[in-house]
C-alpha cells in the first residue's frame, strides 16, 4: 500500500518509546496526548527576540523542534494504527470477555477446595 509508511522505532534514539514500549493502550494514549501537548507548548513559545543572541538561540532551537515535531508525528500515526487495529479485531471487546473469565476463575473455588468442603469433619 503506498500510503504505509515505515518506522523504526528503538529506545536508543527515541524517549517517548523507550518511556512507553511496555505501556497497555490506554497509558499510550494519555501519554501521547500529553506528548502532543509538550510539543506544542515548544512550537509556540513565546521568545522575545531583542538581541542578536536571542535570535541565534531561536535559531539553534529549531532542528530540536522540528526533531520533536517529527517524532510527535511519528507517533501519533503508529497510535493511530494501533487504534485501528484494535477496533478492526475487536480487541477491546475481547479483552473484557478475558477479563472476566479471570475474574470467574479467581473467585470461584477450585474443585479442590469444593471436594474439602464435602468431607466429614472428624470431630
């Protein structure tokens, strides 16, 4: 498909996914927003320019802006992507009927336990 793009994602080089490689979804996607957030508080920042180093200091920020923009980019297509998978298998819905099978199965008493309740005390 032509409009997939490739990443390649390490911990090396990139925090936020060093930060949240093991994170479930929805710790992702709190995270991402707050990501998202933080980049845009930098893109925007209001710099007075007065001086020739105020000027030079704007300057030498931009590649680490445009690098975050382009990391903050990155991941919200790979978040995205994941949603959509999740949505297309229906993973949410799978993962509650797990959930509740555990459930079950933790406050069920284990057939163990039932046969030990059933003998006679030996009083």
């Amino acid at each position: 498909d032509p409009t997939e793009e490739e990443f390649v994602l390490s911990c090396n080089q990139d925090e936020f996914y060093e930060a949240n490689m093991f994170e479930d979804f929805g710790t992702l996607a709190t995270n991402m927003k707050e990501y998202l957030e933080e980049a845009n508080r930098k893109r925007t920042s209001s710099i007075k320019i007065e001086s020739l180093n105020d000027m030079q200091r704007v300057l030498d920020s931009m590649p680490e802006i445009k690098k975050l923009s382009g990391n903050v980019s990155k991941h919200v297509a790979l978040t995205c992507e994941v949603s959509r998978l999740i949505e297309e298998g229906e993973l949410m819905d799978l993962s509650l009927v797990e959930q509740e099978i555990a459930c079950l199965l933790y406050t069920s008493p284990s057939p163990r336990d039932r046969q030990k309740s059933r003998m006679p005390s030996s009083a």
